[in-house]
C-alpha cells in the first residue's frame, strides 16, 4: 500500500536525521556565549514545539473538515493530530523547564509564553477526557471536533504572547538575523527533522487507528 511505502521511507529518513540531529546540535553547534551549553536544548525545544502547532494545525483542519463532511475518517485523523499533539507539548514544557532551572533559577516561572502554553496543553487534555465521557459516537466525534477548533485559538496567542505581554521568554525569533550561520543551520534542520518525524508519527498512528476501528467492526459483528 501508498501508506505503508510513505512510512518506510520516512522511516529511512528519520533513521539518518535524527542522530545527525543530535550530533549537530551537541557537537558541531557553536557554545552560546550567555547561556552556554544549556542552550542547546533550544534546539530541540523550539523543534518540538513547531512540531506540536503542525500537529494541532492537523487537529484544526480536521475538526472542520469532520463537521463539514461528517466521515469519521476526519474524526480519526483529528484524535490521532491530538495525541501528537499532546505528547510534544508535554515534551515542550519540560525541555523548557530543563532550561529555565540554570538560566531563571527556577523550574517554571508565571510568564506568558509559559503559561498559554500550559493553557494549550490543558486544553487537549480535556480533549480526551471529553472523548472518554461520551459513548455515542456521533456525538464524541461532533463535541470534540468543537473542542479541536475552539482550541486551537490559543496558537496564534501563545505565538504572540511575548510581543502583547511583558515577558522574560528569549525572543529567538526576533533574534535570528543575529544568529550564527552554523546555528541557525542547525536549528533550521532540527526544525525540519521534527516535522518530518510528527509526518511520520501521524501516518504510523493514524494507519493503527484505522487498523483498531476495522477491528472494533469485526468485533462487533461477531457478538451480533
């Protein structure tokens, strides 16, 4: 099948870049001259973080496109998003705690940036709980879908939170043009091995999801 050739090569992929990843990020990228070496746990933290927002943008997209065509097709794709989702903003809150202990002095700090990402990650969580407390599965698939879209309007502010807010959140992305060419080569592939790998996930899950959903039917059937 496409899918299953799509997820081998993108395994193959993975298979190469995220060591070299690693090997770039921890020894080949330049030491920051502030922070020092905690500061390369930046480059897996903003990658995380870019894969988490494509995940949700998928939980986004999906949502709608289930409300609109009512196939739970879209309702698949939209949980199997939110599981991703959910695991790489965890990802992104501790990579992120790992570097505030040395740099603020402190494991978490009430900044904005911080705390509407935590909004977000909550917000997804009680995505699932609303999924476990429904059992018609019409009305799962339609409540989380208005969920998924209402949810995802803390993006755009978790993005902006650090220009509309007093922050003390590093503004790398302003700070780019400053970067070193090496580091933000690095970064750009880190960012781009992170995609790729959420690509990957996403098509692994969502291929077991249909694969359980088959099953359940069977299942069924066979108790009927």
């Amino acid at each position: 099948m496409k899918t299953d050739r799509s997820i081998t090569i993108i395994f193959l992929f993975l298979l190469v870049m995220i060591p070299l990843n690693f090997y770039l990020i921890f020894m080949v990228a330049p030491t920051e001259k502030v922070m020092g070496e905690v500061q390369r746990i930046f480059y897996l933290h903003i990658s995380l973080a870019v894969g988490a927002f494509l995940a949700l943008t998928g939980v986004f997209v999906s949502s709608i496109l289930f409300l609109w065509k009512k196939k739970f097709i879209w309702d698949t794709a939209a949980y199997t998003c939110a599981e991703i989702g959910v695991l790489m903003s965890t990802l992104v809150l501790t990579t992120g705690s790992i570097w505030a202990r040395p740099i603020w002095n402190a494991w978490w700090t009430w900044d904005p940036r911080l705390l509407t990402v935590l909004i977000l990650w909550f917000i997804y969580i009680g995505y699932f709980l609303l999924r476990g407390g429904i059992a018609d599965k019409f009305k799962k698939a339609q409540y989380s879908a208005v969920l998924g879209i209402i949810g995802y309007i803390d993006i755009p502010v978790v993005r902006y939170a650090t220009k509309w807010w007093k922050s003390i959140h590093p503004l790398l992305t302003q700070e780019g043009g400053g970067l070193d060419p090496v580091m933000k080569n690095i970064m750009f592939f880190s960012m781009a091995t992170f995609i790729l790998l959420t690509i990957f996930l996403f098509l692994f899950r969502f291929r077991l999801a249909r694969i359980e959903e088959r099953l359940e039917i069977v299942k069924k059937r066979m108790e009927d």
